[in-house]
C-alpha cells in the first residue's frame, strides 16, 4: 500500500527528544523507517510547524498532497525521504 507523510521542521510533537522518555517520545523518520514496502515517501517541509494548514506552507501541502493523491508521486518521486526547502526544492533527506 503507498505512503505518504509530510510532517513540518518545527514540529515539536511529532518529533519528540528521546530525553522525553519512552511513552513521550516519537519520530516522524522512525515511523516511516517501520513501514514496510517500497512505495513509501516522507517529505519533512522547511519552516512549518505542527498546523501546517494553518500556516504559511498551507498552499505547498495542498500542492504535493494534490500530486500524491492524483499521481502517486510528488515532483515525479513515489519513495524516499525528503526535505522540501524554503525554495520549493525537494532534496533528499540526511
């Protein structure tokens, strides 16, 4: 089954410290690591937070989640982890 996650760099939530213990914390990245199969794309966005549709990057979300939906695929990518920059420019993920 395809997957898709987009989480915000700032969101504190869905990417909580290990220091928080191990019934608080969470990672976005280990989440997407778990999922099994190879049509899976994650796409951390530069600058947005836990509201993204509220937020300035509300238009890029609706963009890449109009692609993924249509298409399966985002910029012409279905798996990988990426960092989408204030640019628009999607890079692989460190």
């Amino acid at each position: 089954m395809p997957v898709f996650i987009v989480h915000g760099e700032y969101d504190r939530q869905a990417n909580t410290p290990e220091s928080a213990g191990p019934l608080l914390h969470f990672s976005v990245p280990d989440l997407y690591a778990a999922i099994p199969g190879p049509h899976k794309l994650m796409v951390r966005i530069a600058c947005a937070g836990r509201s993204m549709v509220w937020e300035r990057k509300s238009k890029v979300l609706r963009r890449i989640s109009r692609q993924w939906l249509d298409k399966k695929s985002v910029e012409g990518l279905s798996s990988g982890s990426y960092h989408l920059d204030e640019d628009g420019v999607l890079t692989p993920a460190a």
